[in-house]
C-alpha cells in the first residue's frame, strides 16, 4: 500500500481521467477533421460535375417505347 493521503490518490486518479477524456476528445477531434475534409472534397467533385452538366445539352433521348411490330412503317 502507498504513503499517500486518500485525498492525494482520489486527486491523482481525478487527474488521469481529465487526461485520458482530453486524449479521447483529441482522437475524435481529429476523426471529425478526416471525415468533414473527405465530405467538402465529395461536394465539390459534385459540384463539378453538377456545373459540367449544366453547361453541356443534353442530346434529347430516343423514344423509349417498344415499337408495334403489326405497324408497318409509312
């Protein structure tokens, strides 16, 4: 057993949790850094890709319905 006051190990003990949440807090800090700047790169490739549609027509699409093979072409 050690020669320490039950108020100086209840004050070391208070000490190293403070440190280890501050060490957790850090670790999903930096977490939440990773995962905002992989977001903000996804949007703005988005982004791009949203303008480059914009910026080029369309060619209009063939008619999708299935033609009547009894109709002969006029």
């Amino acid at each position: 057993m050690e020669d320490r006051p039950p108020d100086d190990e209840r004050e070391r003990r208070l000490i190293e949790a403070v440190v280890a949440l501050a060490k957790t807090f850090r670790d999903e800090r930096d977490q939440l850094i990773r995962r905002l700047t992989q977001l903000e790169l996804e949007i703005e490739i988005l982004a791009l890709r949203l303008d480059e549609q914009q910026r080029t027509p369309r060619a209009a699409l063939p008619d999708a319905r299935p033609r009547d093979p009894n109709r002969t072409p006029s």
